[in-house]
C-alpha cells in the first residue's frame, strides 16, 4: 500500500498531466485538423482522399499520441482517487483550451467565455479543498475486501 502523503502527491501529479495532455493534445488536433482541410464525406472516393490526408498527418498522429497518454493518466488517477473529486478538477482544461485557442490557433475567445472559464477555475479551487478521495481503498460497493 501506498503512503498517504505519496499518494496524495502521485494524485496531483496525474491531475496536471491529464489536464496538459488532454488540453495539447486536442489542441494540436485541432491544428491537425484545420491543416488537413475540409472533409468531404459527399462522395467515397472525396471520404478516401480526406482520410489520407489525415493519416498522412504527423500533427495529427502526434495529437492522438498526446490523447493516448491522457487516456492512461485518466484511469490511472481514476483507480486512486474519487470520480467526482477527478472530474471536476479536470474541468480546469476548460481553462487551459481557450487559452492554447488563442494563443496558438488565433482563434477569438469572448469576454462571456473568459468570465465563465474563471467561474470554472473558481469552482476547481473549491473542489480542491475536499479530500481526494472519500471511500476506503478496497470498500467500493459490489467489492469484496
């Protein structure tokens, strides 16, 4: 079993990588994306010629590498810490994505957006002050300890 405090510590840290990951990772599929061009799912030979422009995507091959490896940080964290302490903190990507938006695709992010992205922020930091997790290692219902 592990310690509490590194524990606790491991807990955050996959908190962050989930939250960077997911947030890059779409971000650069996004630019992937946008790269490749419109897809044309009108006519199978249009469907073909999109899909090899996708696969032929290094962006977009890396963007899928980086959701990857934020799938594998989001069981992780899930197998140690509660679902509803998890899901909220990793809202705080909400707040990292309109940023990346801005910054690196150049999209326009409104002044609605950004006052609901620090209500989001807001929310995290409330989360945050609860434990991690609340159900004993082991006494998870339909388990036997």
């Amino acid at each position: 079993m592990t310690a509490p405090k590194t524990h606790h510590t491991k807990t955050y840290v996959l908190l962050f990588l989930l939250v960077v990951l997911g947030s890059v990772g779409n971000t650069i599929l996004s630019k992937g994306m946008k790269d490749a061009g419109d897809l044309d799912i009108s006519h199978f030979a249009s469907l073909v010629a999109g899909a090899a422009r996708v696969l032929a995507s290094g962006t977009i091959w890396l963007g899928i590498a980086m959701m990857l490896a934020f799938m594998v940080c989001h069981m992780l964290v899930l197998s140690w810490a509660d679902y509803s302490f998890v899901m909220p903190f990793s809202a705080i990507a909400y707040a990292l994505v309109p940023l990346l938006a801005f910054l690196f695709l150049h999209e326009q992010v409104s002044a609605a957006r950004w006052i609901g992205i620090v209500l989001i922020v807001l929310g995290v930091v409330l989360i945050n002050r609860t434990p991690h997790r609340t159900t004993p290692q082991g006494n998870l219902p339909g388990t036997t300890s």
